[in-house]
C-alpha cells in the first residue's frame, strides 16, 4: 500500500513538473507571437496609405521602411515611422517580455539571468516581425530602427556609439544606407573594444558579443539592395530629395 501511495505521489510531482513546464513553454511562446505580431504592425506602409494612398514598396527604394518614406513623403513621415518601427522593439523588449511569469522552461547556459534572455527573444521576434511582417505578403523593412529599439534596453551604450557613427557618416556621405551599414559594423565592435581593449567587463559579453553580430549580419543581409546601388553610384542621396534641395 505504501509503495503504490509513493508510486502515486511520484507520478504527481513528475506531471506537476511537466504541467509547469509546459505552462512556461506556453507563455514564453506567446511571448514571440505577440512580440512577432507588434514588429510587423506595417508602420511605413500604413502611413504611405494614409496620406497618399500608395503602397511605399512601389515608390523609392521599394522598402517598407522609415528611410524610404523619409524619401518618398518627407522628412516628418519618415522620422515618425522610424521612432514608431523603434517603439516595436522597445515595446517588446521592455514589455511583452514582461509577461512571462517565471523561468524560462529550458536550462539557461548564458551568462545573463533569465529575464534577459526572455527579453532577447522578444526584440528578436519583434525584428522578425518587421522585416517580414505576416500582415504585408512578408514584406517589411530592414530592421534597423526595430533592432535598435531592441538593443537600447538590452547594451545601450553599444546603442549609443552606434547611433552617432550613424549621424557621422550620414553628415559625411548623405546617405542613409551608408550610415546604417556602418552603425550596424559599430556596434559589434564598440562591445568588442570595451570589453577586450578597454576592460569595461561588459555583462553576459561572452554572448552578446555573437548575437550582436548575428544582429548586424542580419541588417547587411537587408541591405544588400542598397550596397549594389552604392557600389554602382545609383544609391540616393538626402541633397536630392525634392523636400531638401534649396529653392
């Protein structure tokens, strides 16, 4: 009797165990999702239809982004979808991924605490979402805006130095691709340096350092369009916009 009882009650803590992680797995699925599906709310798409009725992928450089609208509709369009495509990923990070009630249902071999990785997958997600957003064919922007939200709450002085290479060299060249790309290159190498030149000991470094890199990767995969164009000359410059030029 008392064997069958143990038998019972292992049985119990063994579904217990399971039931709490599958209920953590449910929530940190959710977690994507919602993060996924706010990344791919179509800012640059719904804005270009609100005010000209157009669809921005045919217009411009073709992308769905802040940078073309910045093109196509003018300066106010364009940083509005560029502050609303980075509240995407602010909003994930810092939010969504505060939905999630416990640990996280698989053994975490990073050096950042648990919350930290949940709020990583969520700025993920809310990327993915952006760059091939379910509510337009798959087709988004590049990320870039998106990602830095993202990477503000998680390495924000990476962000920082990122942000000002950006607006050095968009001073620079006038281009705004050139400057993203370069922003993208910065903030791998601002983590590198501070950590092995300057011995800042950046947190959870040993890891950071490759999904900063993998992050980067993904924006130059993006903007692979533009670099045949700036390779070619052909690439847009802000002082020929129509809305810049001086009358």
């Amino acid at each position: 009797m008392f064997a069958s009882d143990f038998s019972f009650l292992y049985l119990d803590l063994r579904f217990g165990t399971y039931a709490g992680r599958h209920s953590l797995m449910i929530a940190i699925t959710f977690i994507s999702v919602l993060s996924y599906l706010i990344g791919s709310i179509p800012t640059a798409i719904i804005v270009a239809k609100c005010r000209r009725g157009i669809d921005i992928r045919q217009f411009g450089s073709g992308n769905a982004g802040g940078t073309n609208v910045f093109r196509v509709l003018g300066w106010k369009a364009g940083v509005f979808v560029i502050l609303a495509d980075l509240a995407k990923g602010l909003v994930a990070t810092m939010l969504v991924s505060r939905l999630m009630y416990g640990p996280i249902p698989f053994e975490n071999k990073t050096p950042f605490d648990d919350f930290t990785v949940v709020q990583i997958i969520a700025g993920c997600a809310a990327i993915l979402g952006h760059v091939w957003t379910v509510f337009a064919g798959f087709r988004g922007g590049k990320g870039i805006a998106t990602a830095g939200g993202m990477l503000l709450g998680i390495a924000p002085v990476e962000v920082a130095v990122s942000l000002s290479v950006f607006a050095l060299v968009l001073l620079l060249s006038q281009y705004v691709s050139l400057g993203s790309l370069s922003a993208a290159v910065a903030f791998p190498l601002t983590m590198f340096f501070r950590e092995n030149v300057f011995m800042a000991a950046v947190e959870g470094y040993n890891t950071l350092i490759f999904f900063s890199i993998g992050i980067s990767l993904l924006i130059i995969f993006n903007h692979r369009s533009n670099i045949k164009r700036l390779l070619r000359g052909t690439e847009t410059k802000l002082s020929t916009i129509p809305l810049l030029k001086k009358k």
